[in-house]
C-alpha cells in the first residue's frame, strides 16, 4: 500500500542521510519533497500542513543541526512524528470485566464490515475465548447467510432471525434478545454485524443508535474501506459524531491504496485504528502499530510482526524437530517442502519482503530480475514437483535416478531441468540452514538473529 510513498520520502530522506554538516535551508527543502509526497499519498491537506510544521520545528533545532549524525536525527524525528500522527501506541480492544464483551461492528455497505466480523471473531477464538456472532442485518438478503458460512467455518455459532426484521424497535430488540443468549450462556465475546448504511441516512444511524442504547457495547468498530483515501476520514468523522465509535478497522490494505486513511484517520478523529484487513482468509486482520507503520514507511521494515507472524504460523515443536533436521543434516526434500508451505502461512512474498528492511529494494531487485515478478509461481512449482514424487524419493533424494526424473517432470507438468534445478537448489538451501544454526554447540547465525529479535522487543517494550 505504501510502496509509492515509501519510495518518494526514502528517496528525499537519503539527501540528508550524508556525512556533513545539515543546513536549515537543506532540511526545508527536503521538507517541501516529503509535502507533497504525503498530499500525493491522498493525505488530508491539514494534517500534512500541522505534520511538516511539527517536523520542521523539531529538526532545524539547534541540537540536531549540530549533532554529529544530523540527516540521522532527522530521519528520527520524522519517525517520531509519523508515529505519533497514527496513534503513538497500540490501542487495544476494551474487555468487559462482566462477560461477555459487546463488539459492536458498523460501517457502509461494500466495506468489508460481514468479513471482519468474521476475522475478529477467529482473532477471539485463537485467544480460547467463547465467541458468539449476531446477524443484525436485516436488509441485505444475504447477510445472515454469510455470516452464517462464515460462523460454520470457523465453529462460532451465529445468532440469526427466523424471519426479516423490519424497523427500528424490531432490530434493536433483536440484538438485545443476541448478547441476552451470549450472557445466559457463558460467551465471552459477542460481535454484532450490524446493517451497512450511509452517514448521512438519519433513520439507519438512529438505528445504530438505538442498539448501542440497548446492549452497551463495550467496543464500536467502524469497518472503513482503504481504497476509498480521504472519503474513509470523512466517514469516519460522521460515525463517530452520530453514534459514537472506539476505533477503526481499515480494510483491503493489501490493495494499491495511496495510505491517506491510514495516516489521516486518528488525527481528523482522535480515534484509533484497531485492526487492519490485510486479505481475505479469516486470519488477515492485524493489529495495528503505529511505530512499526512508521518504520515501514520509513523503509526500515516491521521485523516486529514478521516475528510475531512466524511464531504463529510455526510451532515450538516444528522449530525444535527443522532445528535438529539442520543439525545433523538429514534435511529430506518433504521437510523442504514443508517449509515452503510454513513461508506461505506468513503471507505472500511481497507483504513479507515489505516487512524487512529495505523491502521495497528488494521487491523490485526480485522483479527485475524476472519477467514472472515475485517468486509465488516458482513455489507453487516445486512443491508440484516434491508432490510428484514417491515418499521414498522425498526422503531420500540419492535414488532419483534419470527414469524417476522423467516421470515427476510428466507428473508435475515440468521439465528434467527443472527437477535437476530444484534438487541442486534443495542441497544449497540445506547447507545454509546448516550454517544458520551452527554445530558442535557454536549457535550459528539464527542464534544471533533470535538474540536480536529479543534486542529489538526490549527497544520497542515501554
């Protein structure tokens, strides 16, 4: 979402990144570039203006034009007030001390609001707690029953009407009678899919605001479409006075929005984003962080949540068994395989490259260097290609003689160079995981990233 900005500010940044000594006209200057970088990227045109002021004020301070890594200490207030303009901090979800929680979802029709439902929901089952959605829309005909789909998919049940709800008193009583059931029987969290609905249509916000009289949600979630810049701001400003939200959940971030919303939302509204919708699946919804939003659009990666995405996508036990494979190099092509489907969990190649430091390089190094872009394809084709094969053959490669290649390469759709290609590939990578974890009790290069991954959480921890 933010490559075009991250480009454009890395690019104005690296002017005053330089030994030397920084003028006040050089920071100026550079200021006027990041300007309108920012109005490029749809971001609202006051905040711009109160931002570069605040950095400006910062930066041609007597302290850093005589420091000895001024274009450094520059950068870091740039940082500093990015992330103070998206919310400083994470903000979390308000738990109700008496279960269950009321999350209360709104927002227009078209945003996203039924899906996310769907995904905080799984976020709330992944933390063992007791999860009952409500389908409180009663004018879009296939609501409930997405809902509903959504709910059997992910083993939460779903309150639904057994008729169409009309008016106000009827929806409201509705909900009402869904976290009545939620109490009565023990959920910890319930989450109403309220009906989408115009800012500006007064009877459906009434309505909103006559469910939230009756179950007191504890959270109000506005579900705001990304793509839409700006408009997302204004929205957000019409819920909020009308009815009141918590926060923000911005959907389809993985599209090619321009970021305004995401950087304009909390300072037009004072209300923080939540949670970002970074796919389809039930798990791409991501707690948002303002400091590591900063640094990605800084160019300087999010390592933070690459971690944290790679924790839950590989358990201790895989970790510790790949660990002792790499050791004693007895690595067989299915456990290669395996690792392949392990990366996949973490997203696609481009949202993991966009959380390492200079990400965005590497996205375009990986581009250019093939007319097929970033490497899903390739893949997808080697674990076409291990599939292929024999679970003898994936366990011991030695055996893959010119008449076995023959028939994988038929079996996968690929060629004998292909498979010679990947099996000279799967013996480099087992030497490099090799060296990663060391030997004879040296730790290797993972130890040392682990011990870093600790450092950067201490650096990040209040």
């Amino acid at each position: 979402m933010f490559s075009a900005l991250t480009e454009k500010i890395d690019s104005v940044l690296k002017k005053i990144r330089g030994p030397g000594v920084l003028r006040e006209q050089d920071v100026t200057e550079a200021l006027k570039e990041v300007r309108l970088a920012l109005l490029e990227a749809d971001v609202n045109f006051k905040i711009v203006k109160d931002f570069i002021a605040r950095v400006q004020e910062k930066a041609v301070g007597k302290e850093i034009l005589e420091s000895l890594n001024p274009g450094q200490q520059v950068v870091k207030v740039v940082w500093e007030e990015l992330r103070d303009l998206m919310g400083s901090e994470h903000a979390g979800l308000s738990l109700s001390s008496q279960p269950p929680t009321v999350v209360m979802m709104v927002g227009l029709q078209g945003a996203g609001k039924t899906t996310s439902c769907g995904k905080l929901a799984y976020q709330f089952k992944k933390q063992s707690k007791r999860v009952l959605m409500i389908a409180a829309d009663p004018r879009r005909p296939a609501a409930a029953d997405q809902l509903a789909s959504l709910g059997s998919d992910l083993d939460i049940p779903v309150h639904r009407a057994d008729q169409v709800l009309s008016g106000r008193a009827q929806v409201t009583q509705f909900c009402k009678e869904g976290v009545a059931r939620g109490r009565e029987h023990g959920y910890d969290v319930v989450v109403l899919d309220t009906g989408g609905r115009l800012q500006v249509d007064q009877d459906l916000m009434q309505e909103l605001v006559d469910i939230k009289a009756a179950v007191m949600p504890q959270e109000i979630l506005l579900v705001a479409d990304s793509m839409t810049g700006q408009e997302a701001v204004n929205v957000a400003e019409q819920f909020d006075q009308q009815v009141g939200i918590t926060g923000v959940i911005l959907t389809k971030i993985e599209g090619d929005a321009r970021g305004g919303a995401v950087l304009s939302i909390r300072a037009a509204t004072g209300k923080p984003i939540k949670y970002l919708g970074v796919g389809e699946k039930s798990d791409a919804l991501e707690p948002f962080h303002p400091d590591r939003m900063a640094s990605r659009i800084l160019g300087m990666g999010d390592v933070l949540s690459l971690i944290e995405k790679a924790q839950d996508a590989i358990s201790k036990e895989e970790a510790e068994s790949l660990q002792r494979k790499m050791t004693s190099n007895t690595l067989t092509l299915e456990d290669f395989r395996d690792q392949i489907k392990q990366v996949n969990k973490l997203g696609s190649m481009e949202q993991i490259m966009g959380m390492l430091p200079g990400g965005e390089k590497l996205k375009a190094m990986v581009s250019g260097a093939s007319n097929q872009g970033l490497p899903e394809k390739e893949m997808s084709r080697v674990v076409a290609i291990i599939d292929s094969m024999t679970p003898k053959e994936r366990r011991d490669h030695t055996i893959i003689n010119g008449s076995r290649k023959k028939r994988i390469a038929k079996g996968s759709g690929t060629s004998v160079q292909e498979i010679n290609r990947l099996i000279k590939q799967f013996l480099g990578a087992r030497t490099m995981m090799k060296s990663l974890v060391g030997g004879k009790g040296k730790p290797g290069k993972l130890g040392k990233l682990k011990r870093r991954g600790k450092l950067i959480r201490a650096l990040h921890s209040p």
